[in-house]
C-alpha cells in the first residue's frame, strides 16, 4: 500500500498555501511472549519533531494510519507467537513518516524477543536452562532513533523455572532479567506536544518462577507487566493512545484480548495556519492540536 497526499483544488487556483507543523508518530506496541518465562513486548516506535519544521499544504488530504497493538500469543496453544505492532504513518510534503511497530516478547517456540520500533525481551524455552538476548530497537534504522532493544532472559539453572527480558521502550532498553525475578519494561519518552507532559511507549515487563517470583514491572509509557509463574499470563495490556509493549507470561499465553497498546498521531500547528478541524481537536495558547487515535484522513 502507499500512502501519500492529494492536493485539492490546485490547477484551478483553489489551493491554499504550504505551512509548517510538528508530529509526534507513535507506533503500537508488540503482544506479549510467554515461555519459563516469557519476555515483555517491545514499545511501538516513537517519532517527533520538537518545532514547526514539517511541512503541508493547505487543503491538501494526508492519509494517517494509526497502528494497532500487536494482540499476545493469539494461536489456541501457548506455544504459537504473538503479534508485532501496527505501523504508525504520516505523509507530509516533506516526507512520508514511519514509526515501526514494537517487537513481540519471545516465548516458548520462538525464543530471542522480536525486533521493531522497539524490540521484545527474550524468553526461556520449555525445559531447558537456554537464555536468549532481547530483539534489536530501531528497526528499520532511522535518525534520530524510534526506540530500543529489549533485555535477555536468565535462568535459575533448572529447566522451566527462569525469567523473561523485559520489552525495550522509546526511552530507554528493557531491562536484562535476573535468576531472581522478571525484568522491567523500558523506560518511555515524555513529550509536551498536547500541551502537556505525557510519557509514551514504554516497555512491558518480564515475566518469572521462584523461588520468591518477582514479576517484571511496566514502566510509564503505556507498558504493561510481566506475571510470576507457574501458568500465568502477563497482568496488564499496553494503554491504547500511548503504543506501550505487553508484559511477558510464565507458560500460559496472555489471554487473547490482550495486546500492546495501540499508537497515536498527534500533528501541532498555529492555528492562524488553517481552519481544518481534522481528528480530534484541541488548542494551547496560539496552537491547535489535531489527535488521530485511529487511522483516519487530515485535511491541510
């Protein structure tokens, strides 16, 4: 599919002039892995620009796909995988914007965290003491970076008792796990474009067994947490709005509704700029703010 823009009205001198505005595209966040233990899902990738530098043009239409979360071990057995993040995607007249879904968690079968926008922690597989490294951030590469890499598990030295590598965030890397306990998600990343601080797309947590199971914590950011074992699924789904990664489960898949958080596009301008009332619409001081929570179309 490609995405672009289509200007309306020019050829007849009906088009409006080009403005500058700012983004911030967050991707939504990868499904939970579940193993002896599972790793915390990566964060869906995290773009923005700090000042009015990104252009469109006044009544033109830009297609903005918002990417859902990636939904936890959704085949009917524990062993199958889980879903990657949606892609979160701004067309503009500068360039087209993509920010990459987060990686899943490695599970049972599929044991090193995925790779994203930021990547899944690993997992510990079915009766073994193997760890496996948490999956790369910042995949596809982009500057500056949408995310980072998850954290390795670790084991206890017993087949099916360890814990999971926590889900990588836009702010900073999950956490390597520890014999002990499950790792914490990465941290998230604040931006102010609403007007207000708010942390997004953090890492979820690594799930763990015993003894004294210490499930991994979420970060903020939307993250969600890991669950100590045995046969528990990761506690908590990614917050919608804010594309943070599911927590990890000991054995049991996550349940099936539960998933990454799903992403968000949010696009800034003066509000001298335009009349569009485009998404959902907000203002601060001499701003309007312009919220797509789903995919949807912007009209310049």
């Amino acid at each position: 599919m490609s995405f672009g823009y289509q200007v309306l009205g020019f050829g007849s001198g009906g088009g409006a002039a080009p403005y500058t505005c700012r983004y911030l595209i967050c991707a939504g966040g990868g499904g939970g892995g579940e193993g002896y233990g599972g790793g915390g899902a990566g964060a869906g990738g995290f773009r923005v620009i700090a000042s009015k530098t990104f252009t469109v043009t006044g009544g033109a239409s830009y297609t903005i796909t918002v990417g859902a979360g990636g939904v936890s071990n959704n085949a009917p057995s524990p062993w199958g995988n889980a879903d990657v993040g949606g892609d979160s995607i701004f067309p503009g007249d500068d360039a087209t914007i993509t920010s990459t879904g987060g990686g899943v968690g490695g599970n049972a079968s599929y044991t090193p965290g995925g790779v994203g926008g930021s990547g899944g922690g690993g997992s510990i597989p079915w009766q073994t003491t193997t760890t496996y490294p948490g999956g790369a951030g910042n995949t596809p590469p982009v500057a500056p970076s949408q995310g980072n890499p998850g954290g390795a598990s670790a084991t206890q030295g017993i087949p099916n008792k360890g814990a999971g590598g926590a889900g990588g965030g836009a702010g900073g890397a999950g956490t390597a796990a520890s014999a002990g306990g499950g790792a914490v998600g990465g941290a998230g990343a604040s931006d102010d474009i609403t007007g207000g601080a708010v942390v997004y797309a953090g890492g979820g947590g690594g799930s763990s067994m015993g003894p004294g199971p210490t499930p991994g914590n979420a970060h903020p950011g939307g993250g969600g947490g890991g669950n100590g074992g045995p046969y528990s699924p990761g506690t908590t789904q990614g917050t919608d709005g804010l594309g943070g990664g599911v927590g990890g489960g000991f054995f049991d898949a996550p349940t099936a509704n539960t998933r990454g958080g799903n992403g968000v596009v949010i696009i800034r301008r003066l509000t001298a700029s335009s009349a569009t009332t485009s998404g959902t619409v907000t203002t601060s001081g001499a701003d309007t703010i312009h919220t797509f929570n789903a995919s949807g179309t912007f009209v310049g």
